[in-house]
C-alpha cells in the first residue's frame, strides 16, 4: 500500500476536525508537533492555511485552495494503489458512496451484499444525507459515488448512471385517494401533508410546482428523514411524498400506498449516479460502480 507524504495526512486531518487537538488525537502524535508542523508548511507556502480561532482552527482562502489539490493527491494516490493491487491480482479496499434515503434502506444495501459474496474483501462506508451536501461530499472527495435524485448541475460532477425515476405520494390503503390509478398535486391540496426538508430533491420539485400552481399545501410535518414521513402518514393519514425506488418495502408489506404524481413536473424525475469529473477511481470503487449501475437500470 502506498502512504501518502506526511504533511498531505496532516492538513486533511486539521482541516477535517476543525481543531489542530482533535486531529492529534486522530493522529496518534502530540498536539504541539502538529502545530509546529503546520507551521512549517505554513512557512513554506508563504501565507497562513489556517485561521487560528478561540475554539478551533478554520481554512483561510489559500488554505481552500491548497487542500484541494491535497485531496485530489490523495484520491489518486489510493486510486493508484488500488490499480497496483488489481495487477496482482486482489480485488479489495473501501468504497465510499453517498446516498439518498431512498435507496439506502435497499436498493444499495442489497446491492452491496450481492457484491460482497464475489468481493469479500471490499468494505463499504455509507453516508445518508439530503442531495447538496451528497454533492458537496463527492465533489470534496470525502465519498467516491453519489447516488441523488435530480442533483443540480454542478462542474466537475460526471454522470455514470442516469434512470427514470417519477415522485408518488404515499397514504394509507384506507385513504380516499388510496383507490387512484394517479394523483395531482392539487389533489393532495385539501388532505394534511408530512413534507421532506428543504434538502430533498422531492421538497424542490414540489416547492416550484406549488408555486408554479399557487397551491397551499397543509404541511403538518416537516422532517429531513423518509423513515419519519412515512410513519407520520401511516398514523395519521397524512400524505407524504416519496420517488419509486423507495416505495417498495412499505408497500409490499401493505402499510402504505404509492400512487403516482401525474403532474408532467413531478413525473420526469432521474435517479443519478456520479463521480467527481477528472477522479480515477479506485479499482474496488470502479467495480462496484458498474455492479451498481446494473442494478439501478433493472429497477
């Protein structure tokens, strides 16, 4: 395995924790060599990385610039370590992915374990969130994939997988809509609503569409988990809003019913999967990707 040169490691690691101490910790090495050694690349570099702060330390501009470049190192350096390991043969190391909710209770677990069975030695690490901080992860490098609905175009995302993926509202069968073949927005207009947070690609599709139609939707909830807003309209046969791929398990197990949102705004939604444009990926991660591009094209 290659190691990345020492300074690289220390300025991700201060920049990561926020605090030369916490990164110490991290480090296994004394508070006071660290700083003295972010100091000398300070020195090296002419200007200041960090601003140091009553409670912590925070990247200057130059800092910013700095540890990009730091960052993209260390990517390539694993992804080159990772190509080495492939010529001998070995198939292992971690995969990093950012995903939705939506497929994380499934689609991308399952995906994993799948692939697990044929590459024991590849761990995963999941990071579940709302779609600009996936894209922010993937773009700084912390995460090799990302999996979103309708990211906003961004520079430096490259798109791997890209499949359908129209918006349902969910209620319980007992519901007066529940007997629909498909439902508009304005319909769900007079019934109380449990609404994902702002984050959400749905809450943004929803939102503009609300107000493209001058619509007052009665949100009688608001949360940033899936897993909330169902529970909440199963209890009390509120509405709540969610993309196909995670309508599955509620509704196989008859707790819940997922119509489809007619709305032409609502219904040409994509499902994405991407990388940071210009990473090579490591070898396990470039494996996986394609594991995962099957999957997601034979929901």
């Amino acid at each position: 395995m290659l190691h990345p040169p020492r300074h690289y490691v220390y300025l991700d690691a201060v920049a990561r924790a926020g605090s030369i101490r916490k990164a110490a910790e991290q480090l296994h090495v004394a508070s006071t060599a660290l700083n003295r050694k972010i100091l000398e690349i300070e020195g090296e570099v002419g200007t200041p990385l960090f601003e140091r702060l009553p409670r912590g330390v925070r990247l200057t501009a130059a800092g910013e610039v700095l540890l990009a470049t730091v960052r993209r190192g260390l990517a390539d350096l694993e992804s080159a370590s990772s190509q080495i390991e492939q010529l001998q043969g070995l198939v292992r190391g971690t995969v990093r992915i950012a995903c939705a909710e939506s497929v994380a209770n499934d689609l991308v677990p399952a995906t994993v374990a799948a692939y697990q069975r044929t590459h024991p030695g590849v761990q995963f690490r999941i990071t579940v969130g709302g779609t600009a901080a996936l894209v922010r992860d993937v773009l700084n490098d912390d995460v090799e994939l990302v999996v979103a609905h309708d990211p906003p175009a961004a520079e430096g995302l490259e798109i791997i997988a890209s499949v359908p993926q129209p918006l349902c509202v969910m209620m319980r069968p007992d519901h007066p809509l529940a007997g629909q073949e498909s439902v508009r927005l304005a319909d769900c207009e007079r019934y109380p609503i449990a609404l994902g947070a702002e984050s959400f690609g749905s809450r943004r599709l929803i939102d503009r569409l609300a107000a493209k139609l001058r619509l007052s939707l009665r949100v009688s909830l608001e949360a940033n988990s899936v897993e909330t807003l169902k529970f909440f309209a199963l209890t009390t046969n509120a509405l709540c809003f969610q993309f196909r791929v995670g309508t599955a398990r509620d509704v196989g197990r008859g707790d819940l019913v997922a119509i489809p949102l007619a709305d032409r705004d609502l219904a040409g939604g994509k499902l994405m999967m991407a990388a940071r444009a210009g990473r090579a990926l490591p070898v396990a991660t470039s494996s996986f990707a394609q594991a995962l591009k099957a999957a997601l094209e034979a929901m």
